[in-house]
C-alpha cells in the first residue's frame, strides 16, 4: 500500500502506523504486526474485523483475531 493509499484508507487500528513505516519510521515489534494486519486487510473495512488467515504466521498476534 502506497502513502497515499494508506492516507485516505479508514481509520483503524494500524494505519497510523503503517503510514509511520512508509515515512520511515522506526517502529516496535507491535507496530509492525499492527501496520501489516492493517494493509493485509486493506485498511480493515468494519475497523475491527478478523481475518480468519489463519495460516498466516502473525495470526496469532492479529489484534481482532477474537472478534467475530
């Protein structure tokens, strides 16, 4: 996802820091899973939904993984 992209996306759990990885950024470990969960998902389009990717290696760090 470009910054642009990312910008105009909803607002969610992880796009600030996605958009802080894309200027650069340094970020925590949490950060990072949180900015991936949230461009995996295209900017989570209810906000706080699981992706049920349960292959995914971040699966279990996923923030709405319990949210149904």
């Amino acid at each position: 996802m470009k910054k642009d992209a990312a910008q105009n996306s909803p607002l969610a759990i992880g796009r600030k820091d996605l958009l802080r990885h894309l200027e650069g950024a340094r970020l925590t470990q949490r950060q990072m899973i949180h900015a991936k969960c949230y461009e995996c998902m295209c900017g989570h389009a209810d906000g706080r939904r699981s992706c049920k990717m349960d292959s995914c290696p971040l699966y279990p760090l996923m923030p709405f993984k319990d949210v149904e």
